[in-house]
C-alpha cells in the first residue's frame, strides 16, 4: 500500500512539474530567438529567413493587390506558438512588413516567452504587441489618386481601412455563422460619416476588398457625384486590372468575375 501511494505521489510530481511539453517550449524558444536576432532594419534579411523556414498555414506565392502592390503573409510554427508575418510589395520591392509574434497560453510559461522576446517586441502589460516596417508606406491611397485629399486630412480608421490589414476578402458575409466579413464589418462602420471626396479617396485604396467596397457604394449613391465621367473611368480601369475577385460562398472561399459581384451588390438594398 505504502508503495502504492509513493507512485501515485511520484506521477503526481511529475506531472506538476511537467504539465507543459518541455520540447514544445524548447522549439519556441529557438523560434523566438532566431526571430529576435534578425536585422528588422533590413526587410530582405527578414523576408528571407521566413522564406527559409517551413512555411505553415499560407501559400508561397504573393497575393496581387493591383496596380503593381502584392503582399505575402508566411507563418512559422514552433511547439506552443507560431510567429507570422506580412509583407507588402510594390513593384515587387519590399515597402512595409510586419511581424506578429505569439505568446503561450499557459501562464506559468508566460514570463520566460517574455524575457525571450524581450529585446525586439514591446508589450502592452501581457500583451505582445507586433513589430511593424515603415507603416506609414501603406497609410496612403494609389499612386493614381489625384483628389483634392491628402492622408493628414484622412482619420486614422480610415487610412487602416484602406490598407490590407482590414481584410483583403471583397464580398458580405460568410462562414459557419455566416458572420460579416472583416473588411466589410469595418466599411459598415465608417460609411455613414463619409463624404463624397472621402469615398473618392477610398476608391483609391491599396487593398482592393475596400477599394471595390468604396466603388460599389459610389455606384450606388451616384447622383450624388458630380464627377461621375472620370470616376466611371477608374471604375472599368479597377475591373481591367483585377477581373477576378475572391470572396466567401458560404464556407467555400470562390473567384468571382469582379465586375459581376460588385454590380450585384451594388444594386442590393443599401444596408
């Protein structure tokens, strides 16, 4: 009996000691540490150590924005965490990356990830916060754009909205729950307080999702513009250059004739 309760006691120790994986920490670590030591001054040396790894959870292709922008977004995963990024192209040459790291659930591991990740990300309290290239490149419109705005006349939501972070999927609605899209959920927020010169600016979005959202709402509310000859023309030029859009059918994510899908949902009930 006495040897009994010594095993149980034993295995109970044990698993105390060890009720997280040490392996899975020690791939983290080394995942964190190769991380921290890049030079994130040169985004050619990041761009090139993702390129490197076992790419998880992503393509190695980069996704074309139109218009000569393109983004890739890879993902290395260690033991308990993995650590994406995104990078944004034009004309193929690297203007903005970001980095987001992860941090494990398990609470009795929480200060040795930080004390890892310690020299190259800063945290709000617990929160690891990422680490981003030169932002400021994709908190503008095209190149094209030659309205009477500028990006300091433009708020911060705004500016965000128009980068791919707000979510580079065109459409409604999709998913199990047929939840709201992410870029959608974000123009319903925003759409109410635009002005005509603000729509104008979003039609000249570097992610197309809010590009072609500000495009099918100009459609829609088109008596209201006056300029409507020039901005037909940025129109057909958006549906020349990206004639294929994805967006969620269901939980099946489809390439849609651009020009079709934005027609349709330009023509739905204003909501």
């Amino acid at each position: 009996m006495k040897q009994f309760i010594f095993i149980l006691t034993f295995f109970f120790v044990v698993h105390t000691t060890f009720s997280y994986n040490p392996f899975w920490v020690r791939i983290d670590k080394k995942l964190i540490k190769n991380i921290v030591k890049l030079d994130k001054n040169s985004p050619k040396t990041v761009e090139q150590y993702f390129k490197t790894q076992k790419i998880q959870k992503c393509d190695t292709t980069k996704n074309s924005l139109g218009f000569g922008w393109a983004m890739w977004s890879p993902s290395v995963g260690g033991g308990y965490i993995s650590i994406s990024a995104t990078f944004y192209y034009y004309n193929n040459n690297i203007v903005s990356y970001t980095i987001t790291p992860e941090m494990p659930n398990e609470k009795r591991l929480i200060d040795r990830y930080k004390a890892w990740y310690q020299n190259s990300f800063t945290f709000d309290k617990e929160t690891i916060l990422p680490f981003i290239y030169k932002e400021e490149k994709i908190l503008r419109p095209l190149k094209e754009y030659k309205g009477v705005l500028t990006t300091q006349m433009i708020s911060p939501k705004i500016l965000e909205y128009m980068t791919p972070n707000s979510g580079i999927t065109y459409g409604y609605s999709g998913g199990y729950a047929a939840q709201l899209l992410s870029n959608r959920k974000t123009f319903i927020e925003i759409k109410n307080n635009l002005t005509n010169d603000q729509v104008i600016f979003l039609m000249y979005s570097i992610n197309p999702a809010s590009r072609l959202t500000a495009i099918e709402y100009y459609l829609q509310h088109k008596d209201n513009f006056s300029n409507y000859t020039e901005l037909d023309e940025w129109v057909e030029i958006n549906f020349k250059e990206i004639p294929e859009v994805h967006t969620l059918s269901g939980c099946i994510l489809r390439k849609y004739d651009t020009r079709t899908l934005v027609l349709m949902y330009s023509t739905m009930v204003d909501r």
